[in-house]
C-alpha cells in the first residue's frame, strides 16, 4: 500500500471553501481504481492548513497523479495555497487498509 499524507496551507480566503474547490478532484480520486482512501481533515494547531490522508494500492499511486483531473486539481490549488504543500509518502509492505489499535480496544 501507498500510504501518503500532505498538508495544504491554504490562504486564508479560501480556508473555509476548501472543500468544495477541491470536490471535483477528491471525488475523481476516491472513484479511481487502486484507490483505499481519500480523507481531508482542517489541523486544530493550524487552522488555515487542510490535511489529505490518502491510500492507494501500490501499482495505482503512478495513474493517479498522472490522471487528467490530478493535473487540473494543481492548477486549481496553485493560487490557493500559500506555500508549496509538504507531503510524507511511503510504501508500507503487505497493509491493505486499516488496522484496528491494538492499544485501545473497544467492545
């Protein structure tokens, strides 16, 4: 699995209406073949930062930012965010999707 997250520092005007400038492109994605998941989520320490948790199969990664609508969803967010995002992304071996928390088990 490619297991990828990045932060969006989005300008301040655009902050609250983020989710539907990029609606388009996360509803591309989540209806791409290969992909797990596609999640955004607002920072609490950084409230103009919007943060993609997203997962792919490993052979899907290359198609998605290769699609047509990865490709507009860049020139969409350019003018939009403050600074270049800042992105972790990794191949975690044999994962297929989320595991339970072994540290906190609820019945």
């Amino acid at each position: 699995m490619i297991f990828i997250v990045v932060k969006f520092p989005v300008k301040s005007e655009y902050v609250d209406q983020w989710p539907e400038l990029v609606a388009e492109f996360t509803q591309a994605t989540r209806g791409e073949a290969g992909n797990l998941w596609f999640e955004w989520s607002r920072s609490l320490e950084e409230p103009d930062t919007y943060v993609l948790v997203e997962a792919f199969q490993d052979d899907a990664a290359e198609a998605h930012v290769t699609s047509a609508h990865f490709q507009k969803a860049l020139e969409t967010m350019r003018p939009l965010v403050t600074r270049t995002p800042e992105i972790v992304s990794t191949t975690i071996e044999g994962a297929t999707g989320w595991s339970r928390m072994g540290e906190l088990q609820v019945d």
